[in-house]
C-alpha cells in the first residue's frame, strides 16, 4: 500500500474522506470538557483536519501540536484558525517525532496506518509520552477494509499492542459515540507505565 503524503494530499484536496464527520466527536469533546490544566503539552497525530485541535484551541488551551503528513490537511486547519500557531503544526511522519507530550489525542489515525505498522505505533505512542502521559481517544471497533485505510479490527487485537507497555484505565465501547457511529467505536485512556 502507498500511504504516502501524495496518497493522503489527494484524499483531502478531492474531500475523499468518509472518516472526517466535520466536528470533534462527542466522546473526545467530552474527555477534552474536563480536563482543567490549560498547560498540558497535546498532540494529536495524523490529525487531518484537526477538529480536536480547533476544539482545544478555543478553549483556551495553549500547547497544542498536530502532525500530520498532508499539508492539505493541516493548511484546512489554519484556514479555519487563523490564530492557531504555525510553529505547532508539524508537516512531517509521525515516526520521526522527537519530542514529549503529556497528552496524546488519537482519533482515527492508529485506523489509517499500515496495519503491519500497529505494534510500531503503541511504542511510538510510549517513547512520545511524559511520565505519566496518557494515550487517549477512539478506536474503530470494526472490521472495516483490508486494502485501504481505515483498516478497522477489535479489541482483542488492539489490546495486544498495548497491554505491555501500558496501564489501560479504559479500554471500552464508546457509550456516546455519534448516531452512524454507535456500537463501531471504542474509548481507550492509557497511561504510560512508570519503570520502577
């Protein structure tokens, strides 16, 4: 499969994107509700159009960064949000990332990789992470396709990559996931492990 930055610049330039419902979704908008301290270090990988980063944003919170191969995508985001700083939007692949966050926002980018790419990502995810950082957001909890993204599949598949590496808080069905959503989504707070 050819998942390159051409690959994803055509699916944003020609709005070939089924996954992007317009909006955050409710079950990160409502994580994103509580969360108090307008300081964390946030990243949202591969975010695409960025409706979590926008969200975040105007609630004030001040150390946002999205990465995302498609500069397409990331160029959407600052035709929307102007004020959102450009020196925390980074054109580059994920697995080169060199920083540390306190907070990981996933929506649908775990589901756009390579499959092969899974065991890769949760370690990624943990090199990435402060201590105690967390890993949060919504898996699909579907079989979805096998020869393009989004490549769906199951808890009990997605829970191998990172019951190691991680101390899962949850890792459960999405209570209130969007009406064509429902029953397809699964909710995951993951807390990277302190070495003793």
């Amino acid at each position: 499969m050819n998942l390159s930055e051409e690959f994803w610049d055509y699916r944003y330039k020609k709005k070939e994107t089924g996954w992007d419902i317009g909006f955050v979704s409710t079950p990160l908008k409502t994580y994103i509700d509580q969360l108090k301290d307008k300081n964390l270090k946030i990243l949202i990988p591969g975010g695409g159009n960025s409706y979590e980063a926008e969200y975040l944003h105007n609630k004030g919170f001040k150390n946002i960064f999205v990465v995302d191969l498609s500069k397409k995508a990331l160029q959407n985001l600052i035709n929307r949000v102007p004020s959102f700083p450009l020196t925390h939007l980074y054109h580059q692949n994920f697995f080169d990332l060199e920083e540390t966050f306190d907070l990981i926002i996933e929506q649908t980018f775990f589901c756009a990789l390579d499959p092969n790419l899974r065991a890769t990502y949760a370690q990624k995810m943990e090199a990435l992470l402060n201590k105690n950082g967390k890993l949060v957001g919504v898996l699909f909890n579907i079989p979805l396709y096998r020869n393009r993204p989004p490549f769906g599949g199951n808890k009990e598949e997605y829970i191998n990559y990172f019951q190691s590496i991680f101390t899962i808080k949850t890792f459960e069905p999405c209570y209130n996931s969007i009406d064509n959503r429902k029953g397809n989504e699964l909710f995951i707070i993951l807390t990277k492990k302190t070495t003793p």
